[in-house]
C-alpha cells in the first residue's frame, strides 16, 4: 500500500460589501500572494471578495486579474454567486495546479 500526503494551503477570504475596495485591500492580498508564492504546496485562496469579476470593464475587476496574473494565478468561478446574477465568489490557485472537473 501506497500512502501519498500532500499538504496544501487553503486561505479563506471575506471582503465585506459595505467597505469600499480600497489601495490597502490589493496591497494587503498583493503582500499575501507574494508570501504563498515562496510555498512549494498547492495553494487555494476561496471567499467572497466582492469584486464583479464578470464585469470586464470593472477597474477593479481588472486589477485583481492583473495581480492574479501576475502571481501565476487564476479564478475558476464562471457562473453567477450572487442573487443580482454577479460573480463574487472566487476559487483561486496556481495556474500550473492541475484539478478534477466534476462530471
């Protein structure tokens, strides 16, 4: 028998709708990625984060794919979380993480 332990890093994100996104919140997730960036596990970062990701031209939509990207990073939530048809729940890893769709 083979017994295979893998460790992974799951960090639980709520941004709360009432407070404006502000410089400090991109910082603050910026200085977080850049630290989980140095962990050799898979890393998962799931939650609310109150960001319309299904708005393009939402600046900071943008902005928080712009700083995915830059940590090799990506969002894998498409379909709408929230009851006025947005997406602001968020599933994020490594884009080199490999995972299992449902069937």
């Amino acid at each position: 028998m083979t017994i295979f332990l893998v460790l992974v890093v799951l960090l639980g994100v709520f941004r709360p709708e009432i407070q404006a996104l502000s410089e400090a919140f991109f910082d603050e997730l910026s200085a977080v990625l850049k630290r989980l960036s140095t962990y050799n596990c898979p890393i998962v970062v799931c939650g609310d984060f109150n960001v319309h990701v299904d708005q393009p031209e939402d600046v900071n939509a943008v902005r928080l794919e712009q700083l995915l990207q830059s940590f090799d990073c990506r969002q894998h939530v498409t379909e709408p979380t929230h009851v006025n048809g947005h997406t602001l729940d968020l599933v994020i890893t490594r884009t080199s993480l490999t995972y299992a769709s449902a069937p």
